[in-house]
C-alpha cells in the first residue's frame, strides 16, 4: 500500500499534467510498475484490461523489430507488418495464435492499409526506406506498384521520398502519406496515374511535421473527406478529397500516427508523450480514442481528457504500459490491438474492452 506523501504526489502530478501550461512535469515513468492482465486503463465507456503477452511467439522462428501497423480482414485474421525481412507480415488469428507469415522485400516495412476491391480484399504496403508503395493479394502477390514521384516529375531530385501510409478512396484512388520526406499527400488514381499533391512541410493550417498517416472519413456519407496525421503538431488535420485544408484536430501532448476509423470513433496509437520539460519523451504513449464529434474521451495508459472553454488540455502518458504505440486496430468486439516501435523487438498487446 502506497504512504500518504505518495498518494498526494500522484494527486498533485495528475492536476499539474492537465493545466496544459508550460512548466516542468515530473516524470510519470517513475510512478508505477508495469501492469498485469489485471489492469484496467482507459476512461468512461472505453476501458480496457492490459494483454501484454497476447501476440508473443518464438522470436528464433518469427522474429520482429518495430511492429509498424496491423489490419483485420473480413475473416478476422489479424495481419501484421514489420520491418524483419524473416517475415515481413505476420498473421494471427483472435487468439493471438500464428497462422501465417510472408515477405521478405520490404526492410523498411511500415504502412499497412485493407481496402476491399468489389468484395476482394488488398493490401497497400509503404516502405519509406525503399520509397516504394505497392498492392499485393492477402498472401503477398504483387498487383501493383506507384511510381516514384522523381521519376514523373512530381518530385524534383533533391527531394525525400518516403512514404509511411496510404488511405484509399471509395472511387478506388490511392493517397500516399510521405511522412518521412518530404511531407506531401500525394493523390493517384487506382491504375496508379499521379492527380496531384497538397499539404508540404511547415507550420501553416495546410502544411504538415511529419505527415505519418492518412485515412477515409467516410462516417458522413454525404460529406467524405480525408484525415492526416500531422504528428509534430500533435493533430489531425481535414481535408477534401480534392486536396483542400478544412480543419484541424489539436491534440495538445499527443504525438499521433496514422488515425484508425470504427463505427462513429478514432483511435490512434500515440508514440510519444509530453513528459519532462513538456518535451517530446523517448518511451513513452498511450493510446487516445476520439467520438463522432472529434473529442477526445479515453486516453488508454495517458491521462483523463479535460475540456475547458472548448479546449483539450494537455493529455499525457499516466502509466509506464506502452512504448511508442505506433498503431492500433479494432476487431469486431472492439477490443484494441496495439503495435509498438522501438520497444526491444515486442510483439503486440491486446486490450481488452471491459
């Protein structure tokens, strides 16, 4: 049991972490052990029982590095990239039992999208160290790959190709997140033909700091539009099919990837959190879900969300659970499975809905 001075500690450290002024935070790392099964995170209607050992396999047979982002397919097979050319995807089933594995060309492994064509299923994978955006069959069949935008003239030579995410349209045209270069969304048609591209580095409502993900909007099917991740800006940021800005999404202290749509809510894996100094903290995210009406209302392992006047205030790790969530998927009984970058080599964790 925990002494009285302790108890008020973490009383006084939760209120300070939601002023979202800027003064010194002490680090929460510090504060409480890594959690057993038993666990319960998360806030309101969205709380979760922590799995951490739920996707472990043999790491001689089926090794990782970083757990980049996972997909589940209308058989509820769960499929997984990494950046290990042993095994480039993985696939479990719900149980977190290995079904299968493939791939071995993609060294920088990381964008993962499920897109169902006419009632087939693909896959649209990014590896931003090879620049190179490709579509293949649920088992790995090559159908497709974009073009370098160097060598259409989208690009100039000097400019960063590398790509982190991809989101497709329901007309079939493919956006493609240069997250780690040059921080463009770049809009194709679904044969591959370039269309344009919008957003670019900087600090402006249309520009981007680190463009790391991109999906479809489409809970209002009157008014589809698409969500980018901006994630030095700790936001997502609207746009229109065509390209134009609209809104943006501030998530003070949230270092966000790519946003995961379910049913009316986002969820996000959050890489890193705002801890010491309000600065960008090495092991350290949580994951944020967002409603219908873009707020935030469970921060899994960070911090209750509060509103004034309109406004998040600062969310930040709470727990020491995660390291660099990088992605998240939701199966059918909206449980979370959480993938981690550079978290010595671990494989995913589940959360269970509670």
């Amino acid at each position: 049991m925990k002494n009285r001075s302790q108890l008020s500690r973490r009383k006084f450290l939760k209120a300070t972490a939601l002023t979202g002024a800027a003064f010194t935070l002490p680090i929460f790392t510090i504060m409480s052990k890594s959690p057993t099964t038993e666990e319960i995170i998360g806030h309101g209607d969205f709380r979760y029982k922590v799995h951490k050992t739920w996707g472990n396999l043999d790491p001689e047979k089926t090794p990782v590095k970083n757990c980049h982002e996972m997909v589940m397919d209308k058989k509820g097979r769960l499929i997984m990239i990494t950046d290990e050319v042993k095994n480039n995807i993985i696939i479990y089933d719900r149980s977190g039992k290995l079904i299968s594995t493939w791939g071995h060309e993609f060294p920088g492994g990381h964008g993962l999208t499920l897109f169902d064509e006419g009632g087939e299923e693909v896959l649209f994978i990014c590896d931003p160290d090879a620049g190179r955006v490709v579509k293949t069959t649920l088992d790995g069949k090559l159908l497709l790959e974009l073009s370098h935008p160097k060598n259409i003239g989208v690009y100039d030579t000097v400019q960063p190709y590398k790509p982190t995410e991809t989101a497709i349209a329901p007309n079939g045209d493919i956006y493609v997140a240069d997250g780690y270069g040059s921080q463009y969304i770049l809009q194709f048609t679904q044969r591959g033909e370039f269309v344009r591209k919008f957003g670019g580095p900087g600090d402006g409502d249309a520009n981007f700091s680190t463009a790391h993900g991109v999906c479809i909007d489409q809970r209002d099917k009157q008014n589809i539009t698409l969500l980018c991740t901006s994630r030095g800006h700790n936001s997502f940021k609207r746009f229109s099919l065509d390209g134009k800005y609209l809104a943006t999404i501030f998530l003070p202290g949230a270092f966000v990837c790519r946003p995961v749509i379910d049913g009316e809510n986002i969820y996000s894996g959050v890489c890193w959190s705002r801890l010491r100094y309000l600065n960008q903290t090495d092991n350290s995210g949580f994951v944020t879900i967002l409603n219908g009406k873009d707020k935030v209302i469970s921060n899994p392992g960070g911090t209750k969300p509060v509103y004034q006047n309109g406004s998040l205030q600062l969310i930040i790790q709470e727990k020491p659970i995660f390291k660099h969530c990088h992605d998240v998927c939701i199966d059918n009984d909206k449980n979370i499975y959480v993938c981690q970058w550079n978290a010595n080599k671990t494989y995913p964790i589940k959360l269970e809905r509670v």
